[in-house]
C-alpha cells in the first residue's frame, strides 16, 4: 500500500459513489473491530463462528463486498484491513473470504 493510498485509501474504494464508498468505510470498520474482538477464524465451531471456523459477520460482510465491486473491490478491503490489523490478520481474513465470489485463499 502506497503512502498515498494509505492517506486517501484504495483507488477501487475512492472510486465508489459516495452512497458506496460510506457503505465500504462503514464494512471495513466493522472487520477491524471484528478482527480485533474476536479474529476472522476459530479453532472450533460456536458462537459467532460457523461450522468452518469462520467468523460468520465477517463472511457475510465480504458477500456484501463481492455484490458491490467484485473482487477486485475485496482485495482494496483486504488492504485495508492489512494496514490496520497486519499482516497475521489480513491472512486470517484471506481465509474467512474463501468460497466468497471468486475469491482465493
């Protein structure tokens, strides 16, 4: 991530109507208090997570995602996501996503 998307985000978020890209700010701030609550995967089923181990908020989120811009878009939330939580994180993320769209773990 470039020092200038850093500051202004993902070129495919800041290409969003502006009705899209609050919707895409508002998802992104959901997945980081959801990876910093409670992580995008589990070591067991329950609760807040499926019978995958993946945090199903997360998931249905990244579905919502999918709907607006494709993975394209997934992958600029992705970035955002690895800016603000870290790498660790961001690959947990990867996983919680797989099966989503077209998107590959």
């Amino acid at each position: 991530m470039s020092l200038f998307n850093r500051i202004f985000g993902e070129p495919e978020i800041r290409a969003l109507d502006p009705r899209g890209k609050a919707e895409v700010n508002r998802m992104i701030e959901e997945l980081v208090k959801i990876g910093r609550m409670d992580d995008f995967l589990s070591l067991a089923p329950g609760g807040p997570f499926d019978f995958q181990c993946h945090h199903r908020d997360a998931k249905e989120i990244g579905k919502r995602i999918n709907q607006i811009g494709g993975v394209s878009l997934m992958m600029a939330v992705r970035q955002t996501v690895k800016y603000k939580l870290k790498d660790v994180l961001a690959e947990h993320l990867d996983h919680c996503w797989k099966g989503v769209g077209d998107w590959q773990a």
